[in-house]
C-alpha cells in the first residue's frame, strides 16, 4: 500500500510538473538587465491561457512564445502565471565620453607583437571598422592614444589604430623602406603579384572594383605610399596578402572556377557552436548547437551529391575554436565556407519582431552568393531578414566565398516550429544548395 501511495504521489508531481509554464529566458527569476526591454521566452500548452502581469501572451500551436516587455529604472516585478520574476534595470554609464584623444610630442616607434594584429579606422574593437590584419615585426609609427588604443601614422593623411596590447616598442628608427622590384605570375588557378622591400612596412589590401592595394612608408611616391590596382578577370573568389622572406609581400588572387554546378568545389561547412558553446536556447528548450548540426549535416550529403568537395568543422557535439574553424578552411583550400547559425535577439531589440534568414559576409566578394542563398530559403517558407555585412571571425576570411547563415530565430515560435523539424531541414539545405548553383551557373 505504502509503494502504491509513493507511485501515485509521483504521477501526481510528474502531471503538474508537465502542465507547469517553462521559461526558457530569462535564465532565473532574479536578473540584472541593463536595457529598456527584454522578453519572455518558453512554453506552455496551446489550449491554456497565459498573462504576463495583465497581459495576455500569444502562444504558438507548438506552445512556445516569446512576450516583450519593457523595463523600468530599477526593480521590475513580473507575474508569469504561478512564477515572479524580479528583474533589475542598472542606469547605463557612458565611460568612453570621458576618455580624452593624447596627441604625444614626437612620435614612437613601435611594431606588431604577433601575427593577425587588426588595425582600426576608429579607436573601437568592434563592428566593421577593421581595415587589415597585419603579420608579426610590422613597423609602426605610434603617434597618440586614445583609451586601449594606439594611435598609428601611416602616412601623411593617413591615420589608423591598433590595441595597445598588440604592439611592442621597437629598437628600429621610422626610417623609410625602399622597394627595390616587382614580380608577375600566372599559374592556372591564380595570379601572383610580388612587390620586393628592402624590409617589412604596413600595408592595406581592399576590395573595389578589383583590389587596392596600399603600401606605406616607402620612399620615392608621393606621401610616401605606393598605391596599386588589381583589376579582376571574372568575380573574386579569395585572395591573401603575406610576407614572404620578410622582404617580399605577395599577392595572390585566386582565379575563377570554371565549373558545372557545383561538381568538384571545395566547400567547408561549420556548424555553429558544440560542446560546452550550446548558441541559443529556443522558446521549446531546444538548443542552437544541435540545430545547427542537423541542418548541417543535410547539406553535406546534399552537396556532395551534387559532385562537391565537402569538408566539415565537426562531424558531432564537439568544441572547436572559431579560428581553428576559419584554418581548417583554408587548409582544405575552400571555394566556398558556409557557417550554419539559429539566431537570437538581444533584449533591446525585444520589440523588433524580426524574424526569418538573414545571410552575413563581411568581404565584399561574397555578398552575391549570400543574396542567391537568401532567395531560396525565401522560398521555403522563410522570412526575409536581409543580407548584411557583419564583422564575425568566422567570415573574415579573404581566401574564399565566406557566409554565415542564421537559418531561422530559435526564440522566435513560427521560426522555431520549422528549423527543428527535420522535413523543414531538409527543405533548408535543398535551399541552400539550390542557392549556391544559381550562383555559379549564372557566372
């Protein structure tokens, strides 16, 4: 009798445990957020009523949801049926109003202490302002500073910024390079430009019509810069700038593929996140990492039918670190990398009702590829988020086409309802790859 009692009892706690509202976000009933509004982001079964203090929340016929309120200076409280959650509004500071631009007297010289030092055309890590990565013993005349920033003459109108922890004060005089020849090579997937220096200098190397190319403190040209033109032979697939010898910087600009479909490409796809990185949390508790995975490996069946080349970051819930990602594709020699993404949204943006496929690039090259790929998953069925330039790790890479998909929002319950739905996962990467051939079939 006493067992059967324990098992009732346990059912019993079992069915109001399975009837009770799960919050998905936020992630504890007593919170800091530092914006004007969050959300509300879970589940709860469609046929029953739910209010967020007095307001009515719309559950999807999958049960998630997702409710936007606003927040108040201070201590919020919130009644999501039986729950309340206390969530506190910080005042935001603005400290970088009172950081001070610090021209010095005479210049310093310093230089790159590691390889891949981006520098900066504002004294801000962030956002697209990055302008080149630079290798390690670069040279650089350091003329004032502003916060963590070092401020970088480059020529005589010519201004830039790099973090001071990823540069080092240098023995050498700012004395002028000399360049002393040039070399040209073609060879049957590339060309090859050679510019022979008598020592290292900065350079930048920017798409336009073809590619730009700016080397600094060099005597004998006007500035002291020589500036020069690539123009292209068909579209960019990936180019790289690098020292060679420490006194010859090459150029290598990949040719276009002449290909049919997609038959022999090499293509890197990258699962967003795994292991201990789970991405997004969706309102039905599903996590971003095995979305991402799922999808992902649909493709590559997809595009290796297709007659592709197709490499994989990680093949199962694994960690892997986002420039060991960007290395295995240039290792594989990439045509194309494809990052796989379920979004979210920040808590200033709760109210924005975004939703849907948006594809990001961050080098021009791949903005095209990005739009053919967004006009097929349109046609699935998904919202159209926009194509946008956006600087991640992952797709600042110059040496392929490089995009980053976020296939659908994982807190968004239209959106969430289909991306974990393995039929709509295979519409998604049959999408994708449909994108990907319109693309080359149309150069």
């Amino acid at each position: 009798m006493k067992r059967i009692l324990i098992c009732l009892i346990s059912l019993l706690f079992c069915g109001v445990k399975a009837n009770a509202v799960e919050i998905v976000y936020p992630k504890s009933n007593n919170v800091t957020i530092n914006s004007e509004s969050t959300f509300f982001i879970g589940n709860e079964k469609p046929e029953k009523e739910l209010y967020i203090n007095s307001e009515k929340v719309s559950i999807h016929p999958s049960g998630g949801f997702l409710h936007p309120v606003k927040l108040n200076a201070g201590e919020n409280i919130f009644k999501v049926g039986d729950l309340e959650y206390r969530i506190t509004r910080n005042e935001n500071v603005d400290y970088e109003s009172c950081v001070k631009e610090v021209l010095y007297n005479r210049s310093k010289a310093y230089q790159t202490a590691k390889d891949n030092v981006p520098i900066w055309a504002t004294p801000y890590a962030h956002g697209l302002n990055r302008l080149q990565h630079l290798e390690k013993d670069i040279p650089l005349k350091v003329i004032g500073e502003f916060g963590d920033f070092y401020k970088i003459q480059l020529a005589r109108d010519d201004y830039v910024w790099v973090l001071a922890g990823d540069i080092v004060k240098s023995d050498e005089v700012n004395s002028l390079a000399k360049i002393e020849g040039f070399i040209y090579n073609e060879e049957p997937d590339k060309r090859v430009f050679t510019i022979k220096l008598n020592r290292k200098v900065p350079y930048i190397l920017s798409e336009s019509s073809g590619l730009d190319l700016v080397v600094y403190n060099v005597s004998g040209y006007p500035e002291d810069k020589y500036e020069f033109h690539i123009n292209k032979t068909g579209k960019l697939f990936g180019y790289k700038a690098y020292y060679k010898n420490n006194s010859e910087l090459v150029i290598e600009v990949k040719n276009q593929p002449s290909v049919k479909g997609l038959e022999g490409l090499n293509i890197t796809l990258d699962a967003g996140h795994g292991g201990s990185e789970i991405g997004a949390i969706g309102c039905l508790g599903d996590r971003e990492k095995d979305v991402n995975l799922a999808i992902t490996l649909k493709l590559k069946n997809i595009l290796e039918q297709a007659g592709a080349n197709v490499f994989l970051t990680r093949e199962d819930d694994s960690n892997v670190a986002l420039y060991d990602r960007v290395k295995f594709s240039q290792k594989n020699d990439s045509d194309i990398f494809i990052s796989i993404h379920n979004n979210a949204l920040p808590d200033s943006q709760a109210f924005s009702n975004r939703s849907g496929t948006s594809v990001f690039y961050f080098y021009p090259q791949s903005k095209d590829i990005g739009k053919k790929v967004l006009e097929q998953l349109i046609k699935v069925g998904m919202c159209d988020d926009k194509v946008r330039r956006e600087s991640f790790a992952v797709i600042r890479n110059t040496e392929s086409l490089a995009i980053l998909i976020e296939v659908g929002y994982m807190i968004v319950p239209e959106d969430n309802a289909k991306i974990t739905d393995e039929k709509f996962q295979q519409q998604a990467a049959e999408a994708i790859k449909q994108g990907l051939e319109n693309y080359f079939n149309e150069l």
